[in-house]
C-alpha cells in the first residue's frame, strides 16, 4: 500500500514486515515475480497481479499500477479474468507480459506484445482494455497439443508441451528462443518443436533475461540464448540458437553441448537470472554459473564461472549452504 522499500533495515524484517492482503480469506498456492509487477495464484485458483501495468500485465483492462495505495489491494484488487469457467494452475511472469496454463492445460498470456511474446500471430498488447481479458483467446500451441509447464524471459515466452517437446516465441535477438536465428516468431502453431538432440525430450524448462535452459529426459541440461557471461555454461561466451556461433540450426540439436554439471552428476531442478543460472543437484547440493558481479553465484567472490571450460564440471564448487 505505499511505495516505501523494504529489506534495507533491521526494523523492517521479522514480524514487521506485512503480509499482502490478498483479499478476505484468500491464500497464496503460487507466485511469481516479473521486472515490476508480481502475480499470485490463490487457494481458489484464481489469479491477483499487482504493481506496475502500463502495458496491461497485470490483466486488469486498464493500464493503472496497483499496490501503491491502501485502497488497491485486498478485496479492492480484482482478480484476473481468465474466461467463463477458467481458472489458473500455473503463473509465469516475464520483463512486461504474463502467462497462465489455465485448468484446461490451455495457456493465456497478456500485457506488452511487441515481440510476439502473447503468442497471438500479432504485436497488438493485451489486457489493458476493457473486456480484453475475458474474450482473451487461448495460444494456439499446434494441433491437439496443451502445456505442462511455461517459462518467460524479456520478451519471450517458452512452454513445455504435453508430448515433452519444447517451444519458445517472441524476441529472438540473442537466440534464447532456440530457432537458429534472430527473427521473432509470434504465432507458436507454427513452430516447430526446438531440436535439444536425437531422441531428446524435455522435463522442466527455465528462462532468464535472454537465455533459456532445459532439464532433458536424460536429465542433463542444455542452455541457449545470450551466453556474453558463460550463463549457458558451456565454457564460452557464444550465444547459441541464433545462428552466429554455427550455421543456423546446426548450433542446436546434437551440436548443442550439455552443461557439465560434474562427475556422474545430474539435474534435479533449475533456475535462470539475468545472466546466471542455477541447478539443484541430483545430491541436493546447488551450482550456478554466469555473471557474479553481485555474488549471485554464492561462492565467496565476484569472479564469472562458465565462460571458461576449466571453470565447469568437477572444478564449479558447490555452493556453502
């Protein structure tokens, strides 16, 4: 209800600190988090988003921030209108967009479209006018295919589909879209699956600010995009999937290299950052490479990993926890 920070204090902390007010008797079952505006999915599975909106991420049907004000949240915040019968199961936030995967395993998406990253085969934003939301067309995915799990960047958006195959839209400048080139796709029906290599398919997806990762079946990982910090990885700093490093799509697929997360270890879970990422270990114990600037690699100093070959593998310490 104001616009004061929070954190930067002791006296902030602890039981000082408020819970948001979601609305008389309503909990949180998700959330996430985009540049400035959050999202949550609550018990009743539906969706409240709140803080900056000027591209109508918040799917409001208006362009007014919320959560600035005493008045904006609570039973005062409307809840995302998902469609007659709708409701959420997932929640994805990118830099000025936002995603659902609705109970029909179908997936909405709303707010600044000036990639493609709606998925809407147009650049036209949605949800900051009135009655957009409700009459919001479900992205059409390809013939008889739904979503299991959705990702979103800056400007792009990545969904892991039923069949485990993997497709991603929208900005496409660094490659994070894994299509061999740097040309923004808006209209996912017409996308072919991203090639992660023979016979490989997909378990869990994850995307940064330009740069995308997959858990595979086999449970190792592959990385694409922006690499200008090593966060793909691979022991370089070419990007991968835009054509540059190699001819087209030869960078992917089999010519693609796994991330060498360390002797007999594999992924269990994964996350990406601006330009880091981080893996939970089949072990349980974590990893991250990429940009470490601010320390968001946890390992005591400020020295990028991932960038170089002899920095990966056995020789990535595990983070202290």
């Amino acid at each position: 209800g104001d616009t004061i920070n929070r954190g930067d204090n002791s006296s902030d902390m602890g039981d000082n600190l408020t819970a948001i007010d979601l609305g008389t008797g309503r909990t949180a079952t998700a959330i996430a988090a985009g540049n400035h505006h959050t999202c949550a999915i609550l018990d009743n599975s539906s969706i409240k988003c709140w803080g900056f909106n000027a591209s109508g991420q918040l799917g409001l049907g208006d362009n007014s921030t919320r959560g600035d004000n005493s008045s904006e949240m609570g039973d005062y915040l409307p809840t995302v209108d998902l469609g007659t019968g709708r409701t959420a199961k997932v929640i994805a936030t990118g830099d000025s967009h936002t995603c659902a995967i609705l109970d029909t395993s179908s997936v909405k998406c709303w707010g600044e479209n000036s990639y493609g990253q709606l998925g809407q085969g147009d650049n036209i934003p949605r949800g900051a006018g009135s009655g957009e939301m409700g009459n919001l067309s479900a992205i059409n995915l390809g013939s008889g295919r739904t979503a299991t799990s959705i990702t979103t960047g800056t400007g792009y958006t990545c969904v892991l589909l039923d069949d485990d195959s993997v497709k991603c839209w929208g900005w496409a400048d660094f490659g994070q879209t894994g299509a061999g080139k740097t040309d923004e796709d808006d209209d996912p029906q017409l996308l072919s699956p991203i090639n992660l290599g023979t016979g490989i398919n997909a378990t869990a997806i994850a995307s940064g600010n330009f740069h995308t990762c997959a858990i595979l079946d086999n449970s190792s990982i592959k990385c694409w995009g922006r690499n200008d910090s090593g966060q793909l990885g691979i022991g370089d700093t070419g990007n991968r999937g835009d054509g540059s490093h190699l001819s087209g799509l030869v960078q992917m697929g089999d010519r693609l290299p796994i991330v060498d997360l360390g002797a007999g270890r594999t992924a269990r879970a994964i996350s990406a950052g601006d330009r880091h990422t981080c893996v939970v270990l089949d072990n349980t114990y974590v990893k991250c490479w990429g940009e470490n600037s601010y320390g968001q690699l946890g390992l005591g100093d400020n020295s990028t990993r991932g960038d170089n070959s002899s920095e990966m593998g056995d020789n990535l310490p595990v983070i202290s926890l």
